[in-house]
C-alpha cells in the first residue's frame, strides 16, 4: 500500500519525543477504530486506559456538542453549572469534600504535591516538604510529579529531585524505615499501571494509611489510571476499605476529553488559598459536561458490573492462551486492568507491532508485558474478535 503523505508532512514538523509512530487513526466507534487507510482494528488500549465509553458514545458525544453550542470556556474567574454538578457528584462518589480541576494527570498530582508541602508550611512545620514514592511508579512528566516517579526511563536526565525518597513497591517495612517527622506525604498507585500492572500487594495499602496516621504525613493515592470504574470499584482503594488524604484522577474521568481532578476533605480545602495555584482551562464545561456524562453512562449503564464481568471472562481468556502458546507465560491484572506477561527473549513491543498489524491495538506493559485497558461498553463479539486475532498472532509468534 502507498505510503500516506500525511506521515513524511509529520515526520518534517511533529517533535519526536514520542517512538515511531505510522498509523494515522481517523475516526472509532465502540471498540473499533479504523486508520486513514480503512483498515479495521480492535482497539483494547482506549487510548491508554482513556475512552472508557469506546469511541464516538452518542451520550458523550451529544454531551460534548450541546455545551459546545453554549459555552466552551470562561476561566475561573466564573462558575459554571457543569463544573459545580461535577464536583458535588465526584465528592460523592468518593466521599470527599471538594474537588479542584485541572487539565491531565500530572497536573492533579502536582497540585498534590504542592497541597501537602503547603498544608504543612502554613501550620509552621516547614520542614516537613519530604515525599515517599514507590520504584516502579508513574505519576507524570512535569519536574514535579517526575520528582516521585520511580522508573529511570522517565527521570534520566532531568537533574536531582532533593525532597523526595523512593522505596520499593509493596515493602512496608522500607517505607517504615524511610518515615520521618520531615515526610509531608506518600504517594502511590494502587495498582502500577506505567510499571506493568502491578497490584499492591495485600494489606500494602492498609499499612501506608497505618503509616501515615502515625506520622501525621498525608496518604496521596494515584487513581488517575485505576479510577472512573476500570477495576470494577470506582476507586480501587474503595474496594480496598482504605480512605486516602488526597485522591487524584484522570485519564478515563472526562472519556478522552482532557480533565483532571484532585479530590480531597475539608481538612485540606486552606491548603491552597487563592492565588496559590490554578490553571486557566481547569474545570471549564466542556470538560465538565463530558464527564457528567462518563459517570452518568457508568451508573446507568452499570458499566462497574460490565468491567468485573468483562475482566472475569479476559482472564479466562488469557489463560486459555498462557497454555496453548509458549510466548505467553502468565498474566497480571483486575477488572479492565490487564497484562499478559510474556516469556523471557520475547519483545513486547515486537509483539504489540504484529498484533496491530493483524488488527488489535494493546498497549505495553512494563519491560515484560502487554498491557489490555478496553473500554467499559466493550461488547463480547468486540472482545471475541480481539481475542482471535491474539490467539491467532501468539500462535503464529510461538515456535
Ligand atoms: C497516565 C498517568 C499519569 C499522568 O497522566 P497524564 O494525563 O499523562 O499527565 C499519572 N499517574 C498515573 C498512575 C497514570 O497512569
């Protein structure tokens, strides 16, 4: 097939600071996109664990049109009606007091970070700014939220991060050690998605929130990829019985709209008095709206139940798989939250190259690992045909 000209015009004028990129993706409905070309793919990574609705939901879509036709934008310098319902409705989802909006994940765990060392400083302990985060941990790419990120691929080379200590993932025992009277907050994910969807391990989360308590350092729990429904709860640390200090979310929250959002009690709400942080698209309706209609099509859909039920049958699935095929070796996961790990010499990434190829869209999974995040209204022909094509390439790719 001819070479697009769209890729040699993007391959003169895009920055390259993403990998090779050769497919130009043009429009999706449900869990099917096609490319510029036609050509059909199954899509199970929703654009990283974003389009939790699959793509083009007539109930976000219309969502997104009407407030468009009223108002996109105002600043905040004024309220609007779809920001105000948001955020009474995500405090309720997650018993919080209030909510501040941003525009990404990052910027929800820098407002975090910045919320925690300031909480602390203006009640006089001005030595307590020091963070604990986990090795293997995304939190996000700004110098802040890199500062608590764990994983070298995405920290090298971007200076020293003074006032941050990182522990491994799972070890209470090196957190409990690493504690001072100068730590202002942990954060972790409760399940490392970047990292290669890694669970904590039982009562992990528990004794961080142990933790904390004793020391009086505040517990930021990273829902920004588990969050909105994706493992079945709408937090994940719900379903663990554990109440963080600060809750932040993103990525499937607005269902491809940019949005993010921190959540927190009325505890903290003087931490970040006016003037002290803010963002000029935060919270705008167009955002709002959309993930008004999210939590709307997650609640009257139970799209919670379909992601417990889709992940049941996924992990059937890849079992099914891990016995016939060589190259696949075990799974990790929960709910809509998956990876297939694969078996040592094999290249995730080649794999991942030949499954598009062949029509189904993953996404990687650490250095040893797919990683599956379908849509929530993922149906089960959609995820019959992605599991034909997996069976079919794992077969071809095992010898
Ligand atoms: C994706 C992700 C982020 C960063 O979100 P962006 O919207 O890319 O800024 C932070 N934390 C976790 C757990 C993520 O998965």
């Amino acid at each position: 097939m001819a070479r697009s000209p769209l890729l040699d015009l993007a391959s003169q004028v895009l920055y390259p600071n993403y990998g090779p990129r050769d497919l130009v993706l043009d429009r999706g409905e449900g869990s099917v996109v096609w490319d510029t070309d036609g050509r059909r793919y199954v899509d199970f990574g929703a654009g990283i664990a974003v389009s939790t609705l699959g793509h083009a939901h007539p109930r976000l879509t219309a969502a997104i049109a009407t407030q468009a036709g009223r108002l996109i934008h105002q600043s905040n310098l004024f309220l609007s009606e779809p920001n105000i319902r948001l955020a009474h409705k995500l405090c309720e989802l997650t018993s919080m007091d209030r909510a501040f909006f941003c525009n990404s994940g990052t910027e929800a765990n820098e407002a975090a970070l910045k919320l925690a060392r300031r909480y602390f400083f203006d009640r006089g302990e001005t030595e307590r700014y020091r963070i604990i985060s986990f090795d293997g941990s995304f939190h996000g790419r700004t110098l802040g939220a890199l500062s608590v990120t764990g994983q070298a691929k995405y920290t090298q080379g971007f200076g020293p991060t003074p006032g941050t200590t990182k522990v491994p993932f799972g070890d209470l025992g090196a957190v409990e050690r690493a504690l001072g009277s100068d730590v202002a907050a942990i954060i972790t994910e409760p399940i490392q998605g970047e990292g290669g969807v890694h669970i904590a391990p039982p009562g992990f989360l528990e004794g961080l929130r142990q933790l904390a308590d004793r020391l009086g350092s505040l517990l930021i729990i990273d829902e920004i990829q588990t969050g909105a429904g994706r493992t079945g709860s709408f937090l994940y640390s719900q379903s663990r019985g554990v109440q963080a200090d600060v809750i932040t979310m993103a990525k499937a929250l607005g269902g491809g709209v940019p949005i993010g959002v921190l959540l927190c009690p009325a505890t903290y709400e003087n931490a970040l008095p006016p003037g002290s942080h803010g963002t000029t698209f935060g919270g705008n309706p167009l955002a709002s709206a959309a993930a008004l209609a999210v939590l709307d099509v997650l609640d009257e859909d139970c799209l919670l139940d379909r992601a417990k039920t889709l992940g049941e049958q996924m992990a059937a699935r890849f079992e099914q798989l891990i016995a016939k095929h060589s190259i696949a070796v075990a799974q990790r996961g929960l709910g809509l939250l998956r990876a297939l790990v694969l078996a040592d010499g094999a290249s995730p990434k080649e794999v991942m190259t030949a499954l598009r190829d062949a029509g189904l869209l993953v996404l990687l999974g650490g250095a040893d690992a797919l990683r599956f995040a379908p849509a929530l209204t993922t149906t089960d022909a959609e995820l019959n045909e992605g599991f034909v094509i997996l069976d079919r390439v794992l077969g071809e790719l095992s010898t």
